[in-house]
C-alpha cells in the first residue's frame, strides 16, 4: 500500500480506464438523446450494506408537446466486497399525453477505487446497463467519480461517457458531467448546488439532502432540489427527489 500511496497507481489507473471507455464508446458514433440530469453518486462503498432506493425526475418542459415528463426509479443494492457495490433497477415513465409505463431495466456496479482519504481526493468508477422494455435498445455507460473535501464542504465530480446501440436505435453516444458542491452544515441538512452539461443538457440548482439514523445500520437518506435550465434545449425545470432506506 505504501508504494500505491507513493505513486498514485490506482488513481491512474482508474483514469487510464475511463479513457479506454470514451475511446471505445466515440470511435463511430454520434450524439445522443435527452437530459442527463439525475443523481450524483459518490466513489464511496460501506462493507456489508444493502439499501432499497427510490428516486423520481420530473421534467417540466414548456416546449414539449406531450407535456412534464415523469421518471421513476426503484431499486435494490448491496455491497460484495469492500471495494464493489451492484444495483438493479426498474424504471417507469409516464407523462401528460401516456399513463405509467415500465421503460426500462437496468444494472450498476460501483468500484470503490480509493481509501478515502489516501489520496488528494477520492476515486471511483461507475459501470451502467440498461435496457429498454419494449424496444431493443441498450445502453451503456461508465462514469469517473472523485470526490474531495474542504473543511466542512465536500466537491464531487461524475464525467460519463454513455453509448446506445440496438437495432432500434441508430448507434449513438455522448459524454455528460455532474458536478456538486455540498456544504455539510449537519448530519441531517446539507445544502448543495449542482451543475450538468451534456450534449443535451445545461442546467443548474440547489438541492438539499440528509439522513436520518434509524439504529443499528438503519438509516433513511433523502435528497430534494430543483435544476433549471440554463438553454432552450433543456426542460425549464427538472424536479429531483431520492429515498434511499440503508440496512
């Protein structure tokens, strides 16, 4: 560990992988589609954690003929290792013009890739799968994930690159990035203000979040904020909400 400390081997290496990924994913493609605005993850596993997680996005967007676009995830994950944490997930969708629908599913492994703290900031990696229910078109995508702390606030960066294919969809891809600055007032209250720039997307906001300890392991994270669109080609306001229960 020492001569990882010393060098920065795994911090390189990470990186070293993530360009491995956007070299693969942009070699023949072009840009995708839609907003890439929705949860910030941190390069962070806890040993032996599970956690049932629900988040919706809703899109309220002016220019959009079929009206608010509504999204909902809901999910479970644990931990493996303490390094590597898998999720699965339903997606559901509906808006003004469709009634609820099931869009989607999708897979994630988080690498934790970093002791926190061993470094000048913390890394991580993000892997993603989905596929959509009634079409076949798939998508897949890895993000670098670092984090680092000043005193009491904490500054967190996600930078995708997301690649469709399918025989429904001409093959495309896109990057996007995710940039949070939290300020952690308590255990309970932490305001924050997030950015996202994509090939669709510009949007910026406050969001607050907290967790509620429940004893033991038990706790009750959530998180609520609002994003607006800084351009024509994003939704005016994106509304976010997360409850993730940890046991």
């Amino acid at each position: 560990m020492m001569i990882l400390k010393e060098t920065g081997f795994l911090p390189r290496a990470a990186l070293r992988l993530f360009m491995l990924c956007l070299l693969f994913f942009c070699q023949d493609a072009v840009i995708a589609d839609g907003s890439s605005i929705d949860k910030i993850y941190h390069p962070y596993v806890q040993p032996e954690e599970r956690e049932i997680e629900f988040r919706s996005i809703i899109e309220n967007n002016s220019d959009a003929d079929s009206g608010d676009e509504r999204v909902y995830r809901l999910g479970y994950g644990q931990s493996f290792t303490d390094r590597w944490f898998g999720e699965v997930y339903l997606i559901g969708a509906e808006n003004d013009d469709r009634s609820f629908r099931l869009e989607a599913y999708e897979v994630e492994a988080l690498w934790q890739v970093t002791e926190q703290g061993e470094f000048f900031a913390d890394w991580g990696m993000l892997f993603e799968l989905e596929k959509e229910h009634s079409e076949d078109v798939m998508e897949l995508s890895a993000a670098l994930l670092v984090e680092r702390e000043w005193r009491r606030w904490t500054g967190t960066a996600n930078i995708y690159v997301i690649y469709e294919f399918g025989d429904d969809i001409d093959n495309e891809s896109e990057t996007a990035m995710a940039l949070q600055g939290r300020y952690r007032y308590s255990r309970q209250f932490e305001p924050a203000v997030e950015l996202y720039l994509g090939e669709d997307t510009k949007g910026l906001g406050p969001v607050v979040m907290g967790s509620l300890p429940l004893g033991g392991r038990r706790q009750l994270r959530w998180e609520g904020g609002v994003i607006f669109g800084l351009d024509s080609g994003t939704p005016d306001q994106t509304f976010r909400v997360l409850f993730e229960y940890e046991f």
